[in-house]
C-alpha cells in the first residue's frame, strides 16, 4: 500500500507508517550509531579510520536518504506531517528518551569526558579513540572530547541541514540561510580552527579559535591566556585580537543596523544552525504565554549583566597599575568601562525611550545603578571589584551559562522545551543583538493584516515563543528583540501575510493594541 500522502489541507493526517526506504535509511542510520556505540563501550575497532568513516558515513546518508524519501514525493510548501500525533515530537515517551540521553551526553562531555575514552596524556580509548585517525588528520594531534562533539555537531548541522532544504524547497530565503550556517560551521568553526593547530610549534602557539564566535559568546576569549596566546603569536595573533574587539563595537553593530540579529542568529551562528537544522521537528514546542515572554527577558538580560560583569572582571584581574608602563592601567580600564556603559544608558533614555517596556526600564535603571554603584565602592574602599573574586566570577560563569545552560539545557532540552531555549532565555549574544535590533536596526517583519486568515502557523512554528498571528491580524510591523529572523513565520504562511524587509527607521514599529472605527479618520486616507 504506498504511503505517499497527497492531502493538501493544512491540518493534514497523522502518518500510518514510514515507507520502505524511509526504513531501509533508518537502519542504515542505526547501523552507524551501533559503531559508536560499541566504540564507546571499549570494543577495539583494528582499522579506526575505515570504521569512524563507516560510521560518519552510515549516519550521515541514512539521514539524507531517510530526507530524500521523506520529501521527494510531496508537494512543495509548508507540511503539519504529524508533529503532534508523534511521540518523539510532541513530549511523548521517545521525546523524553531522547531529551535524557542528551543530557547524558552533555553531562559526560562536560564533566566526566574519561567515560566517553579520554585520556590526557595518554592513549585515548573508547569513542574518542575512534577519532583520533581524523583529529591527526586535520591538526595533528589525537582527538579531544571537544573534537568528538564537533566533528558530531559540524555532521548534525550538514546531514539536517540538507533535510531542512528539502522540506522548505518552496522557499529561497530559508534554502539560502541553511546554506550559510552549513558554510560557517562546516568551514569557519571546524575546518580552520582544526588546520590552525596545525601551525602550532615550540615557538609558535596559536588559541584554538571559532572565528565566527564573538564574544561574549565566546566568554573566555579575553582571559588571561588567551590574550598572552594571541600577543606571543605574533602578527597573527594581534590581528585575531583586534578582530575579536573590532567584532563587537565595529562589525556587530553595523550588520545589525542593517539586517537587524538574524545575519548572526539564523545565518552564522552554530548554536542557531543547529537550532534550525537538527531542532526545526521541536520547534512547535516553544512556550507562547506572556509569563514565558517576561521570563525571557529577566533571565536572558542577567545572564548579559553576569557577562559583562565577570569579563571586567578578569581583564581588570591581570592589567598594571603602573602609569608608566602600560596605557591602559586597571583604573583606566575601569574607567572606560564606567563611561561606556553610562553613554549607552542615557542615550536610550534620551533617545530610544518610549520604545522600552515599563518592567525594562525598571530592570535597566537597577542593573545599570548596580554596575555604577560596585565600580565606585572599588574605588572608594579597595575592595575586591564586583565583591568576588575574578576567577570565583568566571568558574561560576563558565558552569552555570557556558556548560549547564549552553550546552545540557540549551540542546539537552529540544524535545520538552522547544529548539531556541539557549539562544531565547541564555545566549548574551542574542541579548546584545536584541537591543540593537531593537533599537535601531532597519530590519522589521511586515504584515497584511487584511489577508490574515488566523490559521496560526505564524506562532506555531515561531521558536522564539513570538505570537506572530497577534501582530499580523492587526496589521502590526513585527520588531521584537527575541526575533531571529529565520523567517519560517512567513515561509508557513499561507497567504503571504508576513515580510521580512529591511526599511528606513521611520514608523517601524506602530503598536495599536486593538483598532477600532473611532480609532482613526477614514477620510483621512482617502484624502491622501
């Protein structure tokens, strides 16, 4: 009986079965995962590179090919395909297995990586071991924990990748951002900083560096350590240095301005890629309600107050205090830290000020007279900066937003949470580039309201827990700080209600709670 469902209605029907070769993939795909996990469990593979490349290559096809017979026969558009008739999709038993084992993964990654087969200074064994023929191959070296999950990661990113292309083939904006995010990590986070490595020498070191990282995305990236690598590397590592600063107050803003967060969030970044890729089943499953929304914004921008606050930190921790020999002295630093931080706040305050909801100007004015506030007691009464210690800031910072939230939760907690718990409620980055997108950025989502039908695909697949279908039926432009702009808003709906455009400033967000006929003069418009 074929399986091939040609019911165009939007609602569709729950899949009965997968077809043959949906099953035929999947055990292919089954087969390659079994190599890894046996490899895991210390069974001793004579020829490791034809096995990792036996394994790679078994899940890697067993997955485009589960896609290709996924979609091939379907017509193109936006499909429902069963997502809350499924388990593994809707919170069921297989979304909870699958939940717990990667949080198993992240917790052995993080924390316990001898259990996967590493050993430092030794021989690896188990998992890890099955990669080291592929980690000598691109820097030099034997594999790492790290070089495990990014080789997984970098293979997730590419092998859902090509199955988002084919589920959104209608769609030439999604196809060409999906391209970018498998170009950025495939090439700028995996590649490069691999062969890197490679330049290394007795006299020679370069940082292991995810070029398209910035920080504070990269929270470590202005330790101690690292700045001594850089300085120590020469040219090279001066010039990464400045491409590290000049990413944050140069390239940053400016991209944003123009194309508002989504030039990061949907079309670099490698937490978003996967997000979009291997996260895009779980996407329905983000929380819409306005407590999640307030949430959101509490937790998201004090996670970028802790950054900001544990980054000062550790810079002010290993800068001179003589005048004489250094330029840019603790005091001078903290300074400048103080000075920026106040012209950014009142110029928001000046101008930017109605744009700002109550709750966030309160929220503001509190951390900002915090930040002052700590600053000035330093200078007044010598006491420890920020009332801890540098590295007692960063170790805290490192496990609980870099290792517990980024990593266990943010990925870990697909299946129950939705696929952007990380980059809506944790990822600095995105914080920052909210505020500026907010702000000042010419990006916007346009709508018709006049063409809405109220299907509400628009906030069933926004993963950023937007209620997209609210601004769309009032006709509202769409400018929300948590706004990725990966557009799948406008790519599901069915009558072309939803734009994304980048436009001038000028009335770019006309909020109207509820439009009414007393609330406007329709000879107003014609007379126009």
């Amino acid at each position: 009986m074929s399986t091939v469902q040609r019911n165009m209605s939007l609602t569709g029907e729950p899949p009965k079965t997968i077809n043959g070769q949906q099953k035929i993939a999947s055990a292919i795909g089954l087969i390659g995962l079994l190599i890894l996990a046996l490899a895991l469990f210390n069974v001793d593979f004579p020829n490791k590179s034809v096995w990792l490349a036996a394994s790679l290559t078994a899940i890697g096809g067993g997955t485009i090919w589960f896609s290709i017979a996924a979609y091939s026969n379907k017509h193109e558009g936006i499909k429902n395909d069963g997502i809350y008739f499924k388990s593994l999709t809707s919170k069921g038993f297989w979304g909870w297995i699958l939940g717990i084992s990667l949080t198993l993964f992240y917790v052995l990654l993080y924390w316990f990586p001898q259990y996967l087969g590493y050993v430092q200074g030794g021989d690896n064994k188990g998992v890890v071991a099955l990669f080291d023929p592929l980690s000598k191959f691109l820097n030099g070296g034997p594999a790492s924990q790290w070089f495990l999950y990014g080789t997984l990661y970098t293979l997730a990113i590419l092998t859902f990748g090509i199955k988002f292309i084919l589920k959104y083939r209608h769609n030439k904006y999604e196809k060409l951002r999906t391209y970018s995010v498998m170009f950025f990590q495939l090439g700028f986070a995996f590649i490069i900083p691999e062969l890197m490595q490679r330049l290394n020498s007795e006299t020679f070191s370069l940082p292991y560096y995810d070029l398209k990282n910035i920080w504070p995305l990269n929270h470590y990236n202005f330790e101690q350590y690292r700045v001594d690598d850089f300085i120590s590397a020469g040219n090279i590592g001066i010039g990464l240095l400045i491409f590290g600063i000049a990413s944050i107050f140069i390239i940053t803003p400016i991209l944003t301005y123009k194309y508002g967060k989504r030039w990061y969030c949907s079309w670099v970044c490698g937490c978003g890629g996967l997000a979009e890729t291997a996260g895009d089943p779980f996407r329905h499953l983000s929380d819409k309600t306005q407590v999640a929304w307030k949430v959101e914004r509490w937790v998201i921008h004090s996670v970028l107050v802790f950054v900001v606050l544990m980054t000062t930190a550790v810079v002010h921790s290993y800068l001179g205090d003589d005048t004489s020999k250094y330029w840019l002295t603790k005091d001078v630093f903290l300074i400048s830290v103080g000075v920026f931080l106040t012209l950014v706040f009142t110029g928001v305050w000046v101008f930017k000020r109605e744009e700002i909801q109550k709750d966030a100007r309160i929220g503001s004015i509190a951390y900002f007279v915090i930040i002052i506030t700590l600053i000035a007691q330093h200078f007044t009464t010598g006491k420890t900066l920020f009332l801890f210690d540098a590295e007692t800031l960063r170790s805290t910072y490192g496990f609980l937003i870099g290792a517990v939230f980024s990593g266990v939760i943010g990925v870990g907690f697909y299946p129950i949470f939705g696929s952007r718990v990380w980059c809506r409620f944790g990822c600095p980055m995105a914080a920052i580039l909210g505020f500026q997108q907010r702000l000042f950025s010419r990006f916007r989502i346009t709508t018709n309201g006049g063409q809405c039908i109220s299907c509400g695909n628009c906030s069933t697949y926004c993963e950023m827990g937007i209620d997209v279908r609210a601004y769309a039926q009032k006709g509202e432009n769409i400018v929300r700080s948590s706004c990725v702009g990966c557009g799948i808003c406008s790519a599901v709906c069915p009558r072309g209600v939803l734009k994304l455009e980048n436009g001038p400033l000028e009335k770019r967000i006309n909020p109207n709670e509820i439009l009414l006929g007393n609330d406007l003069d329709l000879m107003n418009y014609v007379n126009k």
